[in-house]
C-alpha cells in the first residue's frame, strides 16, 4: 500500500512538473535594436540641430544688421550751422554798413549821375568844390568801410578754425553713414561761409578802389572846366613884365 501510494505522488507530482513547462510563460518587455532605425534617428537629430544653429545664426546676423542700420541712421551730435549763421550775419552786416555809396546799383546810378560825372559847367566854383569834397568823403569812407570788413573776416578765423577742427574730427570718428555725410555737409557749409568772406572783403576793397578811381577821374574832369573857366577870364590881360632895371 504504502508503495502505491508513493507511485502515484510521483506520477502526480511529473505530472505537475509537465503541466508548468507547457503552460504560457509569464508576461515580459523585449527591446529589439535596430541599427537602421538609429542611424536614421541620429541623422534626423543633427540635421535639427544643424537647423537650430542656422536660424539662431541668422537672429544674430539681423541683430548685426539692426545695429549697424542705427548706426547709419544715428544723427551727429555736433552742430556748427548756429555759428556758422552767426559769421556770416557779422560779415553781411559790415557790408550793410556801407558808408554813403552802398553795395546798391540805384545808390551808385545816382552817385556817377550827380558826382562823379563830367563837371558841370554851368556849376558855380563853390560847388565844384562841394562836389570834390563829397568824392572826397566817399572815397575815404570806402576804405574805411573795406578795413572794417577785412578785420571782421580776420575775426572769423579763429572761430572758423575751431569748427574745422571739430568738423573733421566729429567725421574720423562716425559710427554711421550718416554721421560722416552731415559732418562732411557741415564742412562743406563752413567752406561756403569762408568763402562768402573772401566775397566780402573782395567786394570791400574792389568799392574803395572803384571810388577812388572814379574820383580822380572825376577830379582830372573838374580841373580841365576849372582851367577852362579862368582862361577865358575876361578880366584878364597879358602884357610884359620887367623883372629887372638897368642903370
């Protein structure tokens, strides 16, 4: 009995061992490497990467360009056309100044009308004599008006200097277009206004000569009809005079 009964626990127990063997075997997660399925991962990540790094260098090539078109577009902080205006209102205002004969063609068409013309003839002496002292007066005040003018200019020179100075360094060191053409149209002006002075003192003077000449033109006139008037005195009369008398 006891033998039988110990067969069938064996039988029972081989028979146990079968039924786990055949059964499902328990549930588990399997990872398969697929060496084309990574390459191919491994290529899409670079180019993305590759991408991120194009538009961020791309940002930065904008923000460069935004810069440098603040740059361009940045006004120059210095400004010399209020001292320019200044010198050439000093300079217009000693032209204005003119004595007598101004910087004016009706002025002048009534002067060489009245003035500096032939000499009358039918004027009396003493206003042959008015006549002349008046060119006279006009002359000396042409000169004087042209040495005002010419002191007025030699005044700017300083000033002048300085803006040139600051002008030129002002465009060496612009940071944009922009700064360098207002400076360079800045130093264009402050060439005109130099140049608007030598216009000035060449006037100035070319006035006080043209008057002088037109005085002693004037002058050479009235002494040939002063001449004239006293050789044909009829008071007087010519005869011999005898310096000297014999014994």
């Amino acid at each position: 009995m006891v033998a039988r009964h110990c067969h069938r626990a064996a039988l029972f127990g081989a028979a146990a061992l079968c039924f786990s063997l055949v059964a499902d075997p328990a549930p588990a997660q399997i990872v398969v490497y697929d060496p084309t399925n990574f390459s191919q991962n491994v290529l899409t990540a670079a180019r993305e990467l590759q991408q991120i790094n194009n538009q961020i260098q791309s940002l930065a090539n904008e923000a460069q360009m935004l810069t440098n078109q603040a740059r361009n577009l940045a006004s120059l902080p210095l400004s010399t056309l209020n001292q320019l205006q200044t010198t050439i209102q000093k300079t217009q205002s000693l032209l204005s100044q003119a004595q007598h004969v101004a910087f004016d063609v009706q002025q002048i068409e009534s002067a060489f009308a009245t003035t500096y013309g032939s000499a009358s003839t039918s004027a009396s002496s003493s206003g042959l004599i008015a006549t002349a002292q008046t060119r006279w007066r006009n002359s000396v005040a042409a000169f004087e008006d042209s040495l005002k003018v010419q002191a007025g200019v030699v005044g700017n020179i300083s000033s002048n200097g300085s803006a040139m100075s600051s002008l030129t360094s002002a465009s060496q060191t612009a940071t944009g277009a922009l700064q360098a053409a207002q400076a360079g149209n800045q130093l264009l002006a402050l060439q005109s206004q130099q140049l608007s002075d030598l216009v000035a003192v060449v006037a100035a003077k070319s006035r006080a000569d043209a008057l002088e000449q037109s005085r002693i033109t004037a002058t050479e006139a009235q002494g040939q009809e002063q001449y004239r008037r006293f050789s044909t005195r009829s008071g007087y009369q010519p005869g011999n005079v005898t310096m000297f008398h014999g014994n």
